[in-house]
C-alpha cells in the first residue's frame, strides 16, 4: 500500500528465512496500524442509536451486502430502540478489476450510505485492520452508542432476540458475549493458512476469545478496546487479537448459548432440519447462510411460523448482571 513502507530491519533478524512468505509480507507490514478513510459515516452514531450492526466484508461480495440490507440489517426501531447498519471493506488486491470494483462500491455507497472502507488491501492477514480502524473510528464518532454486533456478512441474525437479550442485561461496561473458544491453539502446520510460528506467539492456547462470526459486546467496551489494542502488536489471527485485547483489559467473554457461529449442529442435517425456521426462532445468530438461504429464513420467520416445541435462549440470564 502506497500508505505503508516496508520495515527492512525485519529482515536481518535469524529466524526471518524461516517463517515463510506470508508471514514475512506480514512482518514487514506489521507496524502499519491506521490508513486514510476512503467512505465514512460519522452520521451512523447519532439520534440516540441503541444497537450498531457492523458487518466485515470484501467488495466483491455485494449480494450478502444486499441480503442483510433486505432481512436482519434492516434500519429500523426495534421495541423502540433505533439500529444501525455499516460494513467495513479494505480495497480489491485485483489490479485490473480495481478501479472497476472501486467505483461499483461508490456507487453502492451513493445509494445506501453504510459502508466504512480504509485505503489497505483487503486479505485474510489485514482483517485486523478493520477490527483495530473500526475501534478507533468508535471511539471518534461513537461514544453514546451502548451496544454494537459485530459479524462476517454470512451470518443470520434475530434482531428482535438481540435487542430482548440486550435489554434484559444490565451491564454494558465489560459485555461481551458469543461463542467462546476458551482452548484455541496456535496453528504450527507452515502450510495452513492460520500458521503462526513460535517466535510471533510461543503460549500453547490463545486467550479465550469469541468467534469472530458474530459477537456482542458493550460500545464502553469498545472504547477500552481501542486502548488496549494500542498496547499490542497487530496479530495476523483477527479473533485472537480481540481476545488478546480482552487479557489486556482483564474482561472474559461470555458464552452466549444463542449464538451459533460455527452453524447449527442436528443429527438430521440430511434431511433439511438445519434449515428449519423453527431452530432459528429463539436463536440470536447462526453462520453461515449463503444470500439466497438467509432471504428466505428471514421471510419464514416473519411469516405465520407455527412451531410445536422450542427452548428459549434469547435471555441468557446468566449474563445478565
């Protein structure tokens, strides 16, 4: 990125040869934390905003964009408490196609004025930088805002059951809540794509974190985030490095049994019932849906949907302090 040059004493230290090309693209990197706004809508965290919805996704994914704005990323009140909706982009890394890309965005952005995009390429080890230039960003423009969902733009999301479970918890100073992975380990295989060698992360788990599919978490905490994570090297996992933050702050996320973000597991997935509308009802969020898939859960659910039996986990009361 022309915003970024790279840090060539990275280069001379021993163990460099050894840590592969991605992670060596990384490393030079690394320093490179905040880039120039290309879109922005301070304007989103105004008139009393109860529940910012922010969604991470790419530029060429413009049906799941469009998906959301149609179903669960709907602006509007709920049980009179008024959401939001933005998703954040990086650029297209296609050189021909960019500027193309670019200036379909532009006018996606013209027509629907929800989209926060930074001047870097958009790519798995960059993801970071849209959890790091989000918080910052937050804690400009956001400061009144007392809750935020954040998720990948592949996920359904029962907004009437998030704004319920939010009402129902009292503390928004250290909330956050999902699907909690409490003994992630660093990947060693060189091949994977989650590799992470020893000289970047030499702890055998990760601090415990929630699965970046979908989360909820307190704006206070937000903005404690954003101190945190100026504390840390930027880490190429994105959910370990919010869960990295948490250690710094010394929070614990919470286990949300409503959140599904690795799907909903059934004995009969064969036979479609991982699709019914009525696993989904009392649920808060399920990844991963395809646009189609969540377009149609959505107007199922809203529809005259008569279930026989259900198990309400929408409070979590637990949680609630």
């Amino acid at each position: 990125n022309a915003n970024c040059s790279a840090n060539s004493s990275m280069v001379s230290m021993p163990w460099f040869a050894g840590v592969g090309e991605r992670i060596q693209r990384f490393l030079l990197y690394r320093h490179c934390r905040y880039f120039p706004m290309i879109f922005n809508h301070p304007e989103k965290c105004g008139e009393d905003i109860y529940l910012l919805m922010v969604v991470k996704s790419v530029i060429t994914q413009y049906k799941r964009r469009e998906a959301i704005r149609r179903t669960w990323g709907q602006e509007k009140e709920i049980r009179g408490k008024k959401i939001r909706l933005l998703f954040l982009l990086g650029t297209d890394s296609k050189g021909e196609e960019q500027a193309h890309h670019q200036k379909l965005l532009e006018y996606e952005d013209r027509v629907f004025g929800d989209i926060l995009q930074w001047d870097f390429e958009d790519s798995f080890y960059n993801l970071t930088l849209k959890e790091v230039g989000f918080l910052k960003w937050f804690s400009i423009y956001c400061q009144s805002v007392p809750y935020i969902f954040k998720g990948d733009d592949d996920v359904f999301v029962n907004t009437v059951n998030v704004v319920e479970f939010l009402e129902s918890n009292k503390n928004t100073t250290d909330l956050i809540t999902g699907d909690v992975l409490t003994t992630s380990a660093p990947n060693r295989d060189r091949n994977s794509k989650y590799f992470i060698p020893e000289v970047m992360f030499s702890e055998t788990f990760y601090p415990p974190y929630v699965g970046g599919g979908g989360f909820l978490m307190g704006g206070p905490l937000a903005m404690r985030m954003y101190g945190a994570s100026n504390e840390l090297e930027i880490f190429p996992i994105d959910d370990a490095f919010i869960g990295m933050c948490l250690k710094v702050l010394q929070v614990s996320p919470k286990e949300h049994s409503g959140i599904k973000t690795l799907g909903i597991k059934v004995k009969s997935r064969e036979n479609g019932m991982s699709k019914n509308p009525c696993w989904y009802r009392d649920l808060l969020l399920v990844h991963k849906l395809a646009p189609d898939e969540l377009i149609q859960m959505w107007e199922q659910l809203n529809s005259n949907l008569t279930c026989t039996q259900t198990k309400s986990i929408r409070s979590d009361k637990n949680l609630c302090t």
